[in-house]
C-alpha cells in the first residue's frame, strides 16, 4: 500500500477545535509528535532529545522502518493521542519534573515556537492519526562520532571515549561507532523527500561538526535552494574546517543559524572537563565567527555538575568582558544523570559557597544587562542560575560522593591527570 492510499484509509472523526490555551496554558500536551522527528546516534526514535532513547520506549527504529512508517506508524499515534487526552506519558517526565522545580522545559519552548502549527492538531483523529502531515522540525544524531572525550561522557555518545571505556571495563573491544542507520545514504535521501516542508534541523552528537553526513545535508540544502531552514547546533565548537569543508562558506548561505557551544569552563579546566579541547583554538573559533558571520546567534549552553560549579560565574564574566557574548548568551543547563556528577553530591560546605558565589553573580548580571539586550533571553538566564541553586539545595545526595570520587581517580590515573590540581576550589575533596 502506498502513502496516498494508506491515507485514505484513515478514518477521522470530527476535526478537533483548539486553541491556543492547549499549547500556552496546558501542563501535559506538547506538540512535538505532530512537528519533530528526533532520530537517535542508535537509530530508535524518541519523543524529543530529552526522553529516553532505549527500543522500548522508542516509537520505531530507523535502522528497520523508513521515516514515514515511524512518522504515522502505531507507536506515535498512541502517543499523540494520549497527548489529545491530556494524559502524561512517562517518557516527558524530565520536562515534567523541569516544570514542576519552575525551569524551563523543552515542552514549552517547543509548543511557544510552534504555536503555527496548531491546525495540524485540529486535523487529528482521535486515535492520533495524521493526513499527510509530515514532520517540519528534524532531531538528527546521525552517529557517536566525536573528537572529544568528556569527563561526564562516555561511549555511547563518543567514539574518542571507546578505548578508555574499555580499559575502564565498560565495554568489551567492539567497534567503537554507533550509527543511527545502517545505510545513512537511505536516511539522507528520506529526509531530502521532506524538503518541502522542512523548518528546522537541530544537528548534535556525538560531535555534529566533524560528522560527514552533517556535510551532506548543508550541501543538499543548498542544492535544492532551501536555505531558509532555521540551523540549531549543540557543538563542542572545536572545528570550523572538517576535511575539504569549511563551515564559513557554507554557513554563509544560511541567513538563520544558532550555535549553543558546549564549554563547561574556560582554559585549563575548558581543556581538562572536556578532553581533546585545544582551548585557543575555541577562543579562534569564536573570533572569526564574529568578524566573518556576525548574523550567526552564538550562545554558550554549559552543563551544570559538581566539577565546574564554582567555576562558572567567572567563566561566564570572561567572556562578557572579552566581548565574545553578550550577558544573556550564557545559559547553563542541569547534568541529571550520571548521578555522581549532579551537584546534590558535594558537601554543604561548598554548597553554601556556592550560594554565595551564585547570589553575587546574579546581581552581576542585572548590572551588566544592556537597555537593547534581548529581555526574554536575559529573564531565562537569571531563572536559569536560580534554578541551580534551587537544585542544588532540594536534595543531598552526600552519599555518591565516593562514586565521584572514585571515577575521578580512575580517569585521573588512566589519563596522567589530577583532578585537584586543576580545580584546587575543590582541592579538599580529591586531594
């Protein structure tokens, strides 16, 4: 059967009257499914980015099914449907437990950005059925591949991390990529089939930038004219030339292109977090993206963990004062998991400095902030440094200390590297 005659066999009930309300004001709908297709680096397919990726909670495999199949398949009806009925689905607890602690969740960033999209809600079956409605919004992890390998990382997101995650025990010596598609040639020639309605990409990793199939897809863009999609990258940011690629010219074509860079600290401990990092070629990196492409939003998306806590307030005053971002451009985000790396581990002592440290900063910003600057950004910076706090101090988590402990010192011995000597702020803790 094919997709024209596959359509007319669904049977849809009355169109559905929606307003605004269930994507602004409701606490459990989220429009994801009827616009986003997120493929994983293993090739199932979740909700979103934020949701687990394992194949039982997937809503298909990219590996075995087309995107088609995925996109009006069972699995995704169920859930649009249990989205209609306003039921919580267990795979969204992560945006509920954002919402219910007063962050930010990617459920509501996404309802607000694609609050355009509403009719395609009014023209579900109650079942979740869609009428060729394809997705506009792509999540694509084409595969682990990446040129770093960061303390809070591992295999399963990083190639680079194969060998050390084998002399650790993790992993026996299988091959150290994980692909999302057996053929990515198949996936490629899919998504270049839904040009048409095409809106966004969101590429990460692994690392995108040093991604060959990342390539393929700006020069399909460009080949087919469809420059107007809005870029979004999640990037350690560490090569602006890939091969025979260079990013500048064929950024250059794309008039709508946000960077969230990847950098936990700056310097030695940029480099020491996030190994592999050449920190004054990050520093270059930012240069040259301002002077060759300043239309390109540039902004810096730290992970929050107990390694770089206290470090941060004056990573981020760095950068403002090195004009490299304006004060709102510098938004933090919680590591949850793995768990001896959440900030709940360390002990109250530095928790407390940290409450200094982070009340002082906030009052920094506020100073810093520009009459022209950009408001909503600015307000989701200041809740976002609140919310650490908040996090930080609503649970103890003191007893996986020796875990972090204990990982740090094996990666210490495994890599000739001294956590303490790095980071002396948390000098009592390793030392």
């Amino acid at each position: 059967m094919n997709l024209s005659d596959f359509f007319r066999t669904l049977s849809f009930s009355k169109p559905l009257r929606v307003d605004e309300k269930l994507l602004t004001e409701n606490k459990t709908f989220c429009i994801m499914p009827w616009v986003h297709l997120h493929v994983t680096q293993n090739g199932t397919v979740a909700p979103c980015c934020q949701a687990p990726c394992d194949a039982k909670n997937s809503f298909g495999d990219i590996k075995e099914q087309s995107i088609d199949e995925i996109w009006y398949g069972k699995e995704m009806n169920a859930f649009r449907s249990k989205m209609l009925k306003g039921e919580k689905d267990s795979r969204c607890l992560r945006c509920y437990e954002k919402e219910d602690s007063n962050w930010i969740s990617l459920r509501k960033i996404t309802n607000e950005k694609y609050l355009h999209h509403l009719q395609r809600i009014e023209q579900t079956s109650k079942r979740g059925e869609l009428a060729n409605m394809p997705p506009v919004y792509f999540d694509l992890r084409f595969s682990n591949v990446c040129n770093f390998k960061c303390r809070i990382c591992g295999p399963w997101s990083s190639s680079k991390w194969h060998k050390d995650a084998v002399e650790l025990g993790m992993k026996n010596e299988s091959d150290p990529s994980i692909t999302s598609a057996a053929d990515s040639s198949i996936l490629l020639n899919e998504l270049e089939a839904h040009l048409d309605e095409l809106e966004e990409i969101y590429f990460a990793g692994g690392e995108p930038l040093v991604m060959n199939d990342h390539y393929h897809v700006l020069e399909m863009l460009i080949k087919h004219n469809k420059t107007d999609v809005k870029l979004f990258y999640n990037t350690n940011f560490s090569v602006l030339n890939y091969k025979d690629y260079d990013l500048m010219k064929l950024w250059g074509n794309f008039p709508n292109i946000n960077i969230a860079a990847s950098l936990d600290a700056s310097g030695e401990r940029g480099e020491f977090l996030r190994k592999e990092q050449n920190w004054a070629q990050t520093v270059e990196n930012r240069k040259r993206i301002a002077d060759e492409l300043p239309h390109v939003n540039f902004m810096i998306s730290p992970t929050v963990y107990a390694l770089n806590l206290l470090h941060l307030p004056d990573f981020h005053k760095e950068w403002v004062d090195a004009g490299f971002i304006e004060v709102e451009d510098f938004i933090p985000t919680m590591l949850i998991q793995p768990e001896a790396y959440n900030i709940r581990v360390l002990p109250f002592a530095i928790k407390e400095k940290a409450r200094e440290l982070y009340e002082n900063h906030l009052d920094w910003m506020k100073a810093q902030f520009k009459t022209n600057g950009d408001v909503e950004k600015m307000n989701h910076a200041v809740q976002q440094f609140k919310n650490v706090l908040v996090h930080l101090f609503d649970a103890d988590h003191n007893h996986l200390l020796p875990e972090l402990k204990k990982k740090s010192a094996e990666l210490d011995a495994l890599r000739g590297e001294s956590l303490s000597t790095v980071f002396p702020e948390l000098s009592t803790l390793f030392s």
